[in-house]
C-alpha cells in the first residue's frame, strides 16, 4: 500500500509535470467507486480549463490546487499509482510486473489522465479501485483530511511532544504508529521499519517506551520517512540492512534478517514483521 514516501513522490510529480500550467485535456473513466459518487462529467468540468496553481499533501492524501475552487483530491488506496508518462517510475509491489501499458500504449487500469498546454500528461491508475478521487474546497473543510495528525515528514513533532502522547496510551506502539490521527503518513512497512531500527517490539504498549526510546523512536521515523522520500520511494534504493526486504514473507522475502529470526505475526489488526532477538 502506498505510504507517506510513494505519495510525496507522486506529489512532486505533479508540482514537476502540471504546477503553472493550464490542463487543456482531461479525461475522467466513469467510477462511482473511485470518484466517490461523482459523474466524470463534474469532475472533468472542474479541471478541464484551470491552472494547476500547487500541488499538496498531507499524510497519504494529495491534492491539485487550481486558480478556481473546488480543489481536486485523491487517495492511492492500495495499489494506485500516478505518474508522468514517457518518465520514468518507480513500480509498487503490488504492480508485479504486468505492462503498464495496453498493446494500444494506453495506461492499463486508467482513471484519470491530465495534459498539460505544453503537452505532459499524467496518468492515475488502479486496478483494485481501491483509490479514490474528489472535489473539495480545501483540505482543511475535507473530513478525512482534516482529522489526520501531523504530516511525518512536514510536520513531526519532538521526542518529547511525542513520549508525551504514547504516555496516555494503553495500545500497542505498532497500532499507535499506524493512527492517522497521531502519526499521519505511516503505514505498515514504515511502522516495522521504524520499530525494527528502534529496536522496540511492537507489541509494548505506548505507556511503557521510556523517554529514552521515544528519542530513538523520533530519530528511526525521521531516518526511515527521510531516506524514502529522497529516493523516491524506489524500493531497489533502500538499504540492504532495512527490513522491508525480508518483512514479506513466502518468496517475496525471508524468514532471517543478518542471521536473526523475523516473526509474523497480528498485531493492532495488521500482519508484523519483527526480530524478537532484537526488538525487546
């Protein structure tokens, strides 16, 4: 599922591909799913014309803001995808390695694609139509958005703001780094990582870190969010020491880690990766 990292980089593809320009083509694929109950009529109608003044996010929602409102929104779900065509990109897990393209060269799964006046275009797909799509007139008057905690790369708050809010907190740390409302942007693979590096098992309750591993808990999701983002989001530049190669189990990963035994197992409703060797 795309994370905090995959959505900043398709963040800044549109502020590189569309920001300053008018969209002079737009195509919007009928969805009632995706689109959230809006015709493809409304949602073209809003953009078709407009100048993409911005590009924002925040957490794992992103935005085109436009020189009229409402706004444009989307959310990758769990195997969306956008990107500039004829550059390249970085592929998700959950991609495989199917064409991206149709035999005719059109974008498999398209829901949108955007042309720019000086002819780059974007595209955004999904195959599960798990994504999502919508009108709004700004982030802080959408109802998702506006209940999301601060931004884990923008806006991450202090070890100590930080230890101050696990200490109210009877849930485990695994369950607490995925809430949107504390750490937005953080999801599954991010949550392992973090934890692995921090060496904290993701089964303690947030109560019990001591001031000292919320420090290291701080400095892993700076490290871990930091490193992703400038690398794009590009799994194959991720360090050979992260656990995300081997968290996945099966033939997509491994069941040791630098000679350690990895457990899987449920924890706060997701399946975990750990190193019970390492993580106390």
């Amino acid at each position: 599922m795309p994370e905090l990292p995959e959505v900043e980089t398709v963040r800044r593809t549109i502020e590189n591909a569309l920001v300053g320009k008018k969209i002079v083509e737009a195509e919007i694929v009928p969805d009632d799913i995706v689109l959230k109950g809006h015709s493809h009529e409304l949602v073209k109608s809003a953009i078709l014309g407009r100048t993409v003044t911005a590009a924002g996010r925040k957490g794992k929602y992103f935005w085109f803001e436009l020189d009229e409102k409402p706004w444009l929104f989307a959310h990758l779900g769990m195997a969306g995808w956008l990107r500039e065509l004829g550059e390249p990109t970085i592929r998700l897990r959950e991609h495989g390695s199917a064409p991206m393209e149709d035999e005719t060269g059109r974008p498999r799964f398209l829901k949108m694609m955007l042309t720019a006046e000086d002819g780059r275009r974007i595209a955004m797909t999904d195959g599960r139509r798990l994504s999502r799509i919508w009108l709004c007139e700004s982030p802080d008057k959408d109802g998702a958005i506006s209940k999301l905690g601060p931004d884990c790369f923008l806006e991450l708050p202090s070890a100590a703001e930080i230890h101050q809010k696990l200490a109210k907190k009877q849930a485990p740390i695994k369950a607490i780094l995925l809430d949107q409302a504390i750490f937005a942007g953080i999801g599954n693979w991010i949550a392992d990582e973090v934890l692995y590096m921090a060496a904290i098992r993701p089964s303690r309750l947030g109560s019990s870190l001591s001031p000292i591993e919320t420090k290291a808990l701080h400095a892993t999701i700076q490290k871990v969010v930091g490193f992703a983002v400038q690398v794009g989001a590009d799994k194959e530049q991720f360090p050979d020491t992260w656990l995300f190669h081997s968290r996945w189990g099966g033939k997509k990963g491994d069941d040791r880690i630098e000679g350690e035994t990895i457990i899987r197992e449920q924890i706060g409703g997701r399946t975990t990766a750990w190193v019970p060797s390492r993580q106390k």
